[in-house]
C-alpha cells in the first residue's frame, strides 16, 4: 500500500505536492477528513483522478462538497481496472464512507448459512460471516428466512445442535428434535454422514431455487430405494416429493428456462429503491427490495452500479445474467468481474422489446409502487429521528450523536447474568451491531461489577481492533443511574478512552423518566421526539438483556429436568413433554395427572413428582 499521508516530522498534508507524487497507474483512492474515511473510489489513472478533485474547473456538488472536506488521501496500487473494483468494493463495505453509494444497514437483510463443518448445518444468520461457511441471501424478511428454513427442516431433518465432530461422536443420547421427528440423530450415527450430506446438497439446490433438480434427483432415490426393499425409506422421500411438487405448483410465472434476476431502481430525494425479481429454472422465484442511501445528484447509472456490486460481491448464487430497464455505469467492466467471480459467462442486458422487457417494465412498476408506499413512511422516520437528535444534542450539549450505545444487566438473584448492548445509528436501532455478553467474573446481584465487566470487554475488544467492536460511539447510555454510570466510567478510564456516559432513570412506576448527565438530571419533554428516542432505546436493550437471559434460563432448565429425573428416558421424557406441552406444566402436576400420561406409571411419576419438590 502506497500511502500518501505524510510520516515522521512532516506536520502539515501539502496536498499539491501529493498530488505530484501520485503514479498514472490503476488503483483505489482513500480520502479522509479529520474523522477519518469519508470516500474511496478507483481509478484508471489514480493521479488524473485525484487531481481532478481539487482542480478549479469542477463543477461536480457531490465532488465540490467532498473536496472541501478533505484533509489528505492515499492510495493503493493495483494491476488493472478489475483489481481496483474489486478492492474499492471491498474498502466501502469495511469502512462505510459517508460519501459513497451504499447499501442501508443490513439489520433487515439476513442469510441462510450453511455452515463449514463435518455435518454442516443449515441455519439463521443475521450477517455474513468472514468464515468458510456459504450463504445465501441477503433477503428482506427475516419472517420469510425463518419460514423456509423451517420448511428446509421439515423436508430434510438435518442437525440444529452445536455439537463438535467427530469429537462429540456418541457422547451424549439424541436429543429432543430426534424425538419428535425433526433430526435423524447422525450425532449417534443412526444416519451415515453419506445420506445427511445428500440432504444438505438438496437443501441447498432448494435454497437456490433448483426445485426441478432436486426433484429429478430425489425420484431417483426413491426408485433405487423401492428397488432395495427398502420401503420405508423410499416412503419418506415419496412425502419429500409431494411437498415439494406442491410448492413448485404455486409458481405460476414462467420466463424461459434460464437462471436471471431482473433489476429495476425508483428514486426520491436521497433515497433509492432497489427492487429485484429472481427467476430460478425459469420460473419467478421470488423478489426483494433494498434500499440505497444516494445523493440526489448521483445519477440512476452510477447507483445502479454501486448495488450490483455490493450486492453480488455477498452473493452466494450469481445468475448467468442480470435484466436492467437502464444501463449501470462501467457495464462491460462489472460484466467481466461478476464472470471472473463464478468462473463462466455473466451478461448484463438491457432489453428493448420482447419477453425480457415485460419483466423489466413489472419490476420497474413494482419498485415505483414500492418507493411510493415506504417515501412516505422513510421521509416521517428521517425526520422524526434527526428531530429527536437534535433535541438530545441540545439537551446534553454533545455535538454529535451520530452513535449512541446502550447497556444493560439482567439476572435473577445474581442467576445466569447477563449483559446486553444495542446501539442506534442516527436514530435508528442497528440490529447487526448488537452484542450479547454472558458475565463471567461477577457472582451474585451486583448490576455494577457487571456493568463494569461488560464494558471493559468491549473496549477492550476496540483497542484489539476486534472484528465487530471497531466503531466508538458518540454517547453510551446505561440503563441506571450514579452507580452504572460509575462503572461504566471507571471501565472506560481503564481502557483510556473517553467517551459521555448518561444514565437511563426511571420513576416510580418503572416507566423513563429522563437521563442523568454530569451529575444533574436532564428532564426531556414528555411529549417531545428526544424523550420518545430515550425511551425506545431503554425499552430495547432491556429487552434484549431479558430475551438472552430467558433463552439461557431456559436451556439450563431443559438440561436439569428432562436429563436428570431418575428414570425418565428417552421415550418418556418426549412423551411427558408431548402430553403437559410445557416443562412448567409438568413442574406442577400432581402425581394422579403425571401416572395417567402415556407411557408413564406410578414409579415413574413419582420419580418427577418427587424430582421437582426435592428442595421444599
């Protein structure tokens, strides 16, 4: 890397000298302002490019406006054109620049992961992860995610535990989703690791779209199954089968026999709409929108661009070619780096007349449709949080709130506590930058060491440039009062950094009632957006601190009651759960109620029945 930015005793940035200095080579730019990173782009000519940012004769806004801000560049040099985009994409997504075109936040953009791993998994995931695993997505449901991931689960059983192999190799007895049906136990080898391989291979051809394939495949199976005798087997792919036909029968739409994805963008103000129809095998598979953050004076092709490539750079399935009502700036160059991505041809089209057109033209409408139903809705939300801002900017007399981090301790007599941090991005909760912490030195009710713990963890974690903690924020807030706000000062002190800390106070009916700040309490308007912000943000991360701590609570409980009762096995234990529908409901039944359950008889129901009072 070629930086420009001077060392040692230079104090000053010339930034016409630099300029000199500059090669006529291709590469990426970074430009900075004293915050840091504020854009990077590429170029042919790295030195004709930058150069033209402080020449007299632009008359570019966007570039005008960036170049007074600029306090010093560098650059990084690479082989050609197609290098450079590669690494400009890669920089924007690390560093977000706020003069670059950009996808929005990815909080309602999740992926189905299959993960690397010996019996992999097919799982949630809400961000894509820098590991081996592969992901499908991004999607803009996370209520559709879960339900074809649910569906995936019902078609092929495959593995939801975390277990380790081949190290957990028959350790432990098959747990609860063997029981009910939802898991072949290939944990305990009651399924060859040839078949539950051949099951993630088909979910993961469903996931694409490939029902045709999968189909095809599986009446194989079923063929050679009925062949073997093995009737029993060949039955459960039958019902495979038939489920599958009856969602494919639900596609109606049909386009050829190819795999496209049709692209269309509506535009309002600095907000662009992306929508997206995905056809598989032929067939209109589903659509997504995305939302673009762009100035007003970016032109349609330049956003266009700027999605292609920061969409299908995360993009597990790239089609053989993408549908657009207009060209993307750099069309033959993104052409060329989406085929070097996948390793065949990927054409980029803008048709004029035919069947390809009418695809185009019903998701240009839709994504028009779609931007007149959300602009209202995205100009109310806008405004209303850089209202709410303002009034806490003003109220606290902190200039930028840009970032606002917000923690809480939840636990029941100092049981399985918990920490939580969620944070709100120009007003808006940021979903994909929570965190859960699970306290570790604190034992007991002391909300304060927990506090304290939590917080030098995630400073901690930005001074070792940690992936997921390398944002500091504008303002942290505790959900308490002098006491947390102690901690977290004393945790931040600590870790040399320096950041205004406000505590959350509520009043006597536990509702907010407004911040503490330096020593004085800070009395918000009821009924003003600042309050109403305060608000949000207390009720969330409470709520995300009690969401964890309910799952662990709950798991613990599972573990003690369902695999430590005196003679309750398998069979019983799923049948006690299938009869009372719940571990509260079995905690309390009398001893006549837990006899009659199937497969249950006096021993045994006194075993639980004695199990749950064993401490009265």
């Amino acid at each position: 890397m070629v930086a420009a930015t001077p060392h040692g005793t230079v104090a000053v940035f010339d930034i016409p000298e630099e300029i000199k200095k500059i090669p006529t080579r291709p590469g990426v730019y970074i430009m900075r302002d004293d915050s840091g990173i504020i854009y990077v782009g590429k170029a042919v000519n790295l030195h004709n490019r930058v150069r033209s940012y402080f020449q007299k004769s632009q008359n570019n806004p966007k570039t005008l406006q960036l170049a007074k801000n600029i306090t010093n560049f560098e650059y990084v040099v690479t082989d050609n054109e197609s290098e450079a985009l590669i690494l400009e994409n890669n920089m924007i997504k690390l560093h977000c620049p706020k003069y670059n075109i950009r996808l929005k936040d990815d909080k309602a953009y999740p992926y189905i992961k299959i993960t690397k791993e010996r019996l992999p998994r097919v799982v949630y995931s809400h961000r894509r992860g820098k590991d081996k695993a592969k992901y499908y997505g991004p999607f803009v449901s996370k209520t559709h995610v879960r339900e074809l991931l649910d569906l995936i689960h019902r078609l092929w059983p495959l593995r939801r535990c975390s277990k380790i192999f081949p190290r957990d190799f028959e350790k432990t007895r098959p747990c609860l989703n063997h029981h009910i049906g939802q898991c072949k136990a290939p944990c305990n080898r009651l399924l060859s690791e040839e078949i539950y391989e051949n099951h993630v291979s088909e979910a993961e051809q469903f996931i694409q779209g490939k029902d045709t394939k999968v189909l095809e495949k599986l009446s194989q199976e079923m063929q050679s199954a009925a062949e073997a005798m093995e009737y029993e087997r060949a039955a459960e792919i039958r019902d495979t089968i038939n489920a599958l036909k009856l969602l494919t029968d639900k596609q109606k739409a049909e386009s050829g026999n190819e795999d496209r994805d049709i692209i269309a963008l509506a535009r309002e103000n600095d907000e662009a709409l992306m929508q997206i129809f995905f056809v598989r095998d032929g067939k209109l598979s589903g659509r997504e929108h995305y939302m673009m953050a762009a100035a007003e004076n970016e032109t349609n092709a330049e956003i266009l661009s700027a999605f292609i490539k920061q969409f299908y750079s995360e993009a597990a399935f790239i089609p053989k070619e993408l549908v657009i009502v207009s060209p993307p700036a750099e069309q033959e160059l993104i052409s060329e780096w989406l085929s070097s991505l996948i390793g065949r041809q990927v054409a980029i089209t803008v048709p004029k007349i035919g069947e390809k057109r009418k695809l185009a033209d019903l998701a240009q409408t839709n994504a028009e449709l779609t931007m007149s139903q959300f602009g209202a809705h995205i100009k109310r939300e806008t405004e209303r949080n850089k209202n709410a801002l303002q009034e806490l900017a003003a109220a606290l007399n902190i200039h930028d709130l840009t970032r606002i981090e917000a923690y809480d301790i939840s636990n029941i007599q100092g049981y399985e506590s918990v920490g939580s941090m969620i944070v709100f991005e120009n007003g808006k909760s940021k979903n994909s930058d929570y965190r859960k912490f699970k306290l570790r030195a604190v034992i007991g009710p002391d909300d304060y060491a927990g506090m304290e713990e939590v917080l030098t963890r995630r400073f901690k974690r930005y001074n070792e440039n940690s992936e997921g903690f390398a944002k500091l924020p504008s303002v942290i807030f505790v959900d308490g009062g002098k006491g947390q706000i102690s901690a977290v000062e004393k945790a931040l002190v600590a870790q040399s950094i320096s950041i205004p800390v406000c505590g959350m106070v509520k009043d006597n009916r536990h509702r907010t009632r407004g911040l503490l700040y330096q020593g004085e309490e800070i009395n918000l308007p009821r009924h003003g957006e600042g309050f109403k912000l305060v608000t949000r943000i207390q009720d969330e991360v409470h709520r995300f601190a009690l969401e964890y701590h309910k799952k662990l609570r709950a798991d613990s409980q599972v573990r003690s009651v369902l695999d430590e009762i005196p003679g309750i096995g398998a069979t019983r234990r799923k049948e006690l759960l299938r009869h009372f529908k719940s571990i509260e409901a079995i905690r309390t039944a009398d001893i006549d109620a837990l006899a009659a359950a199937p497969s249950m008889n006096n021993k045994s129901a006194a075993a639980v029945y004695n199990f749950f009072r064993k401490g009265d």
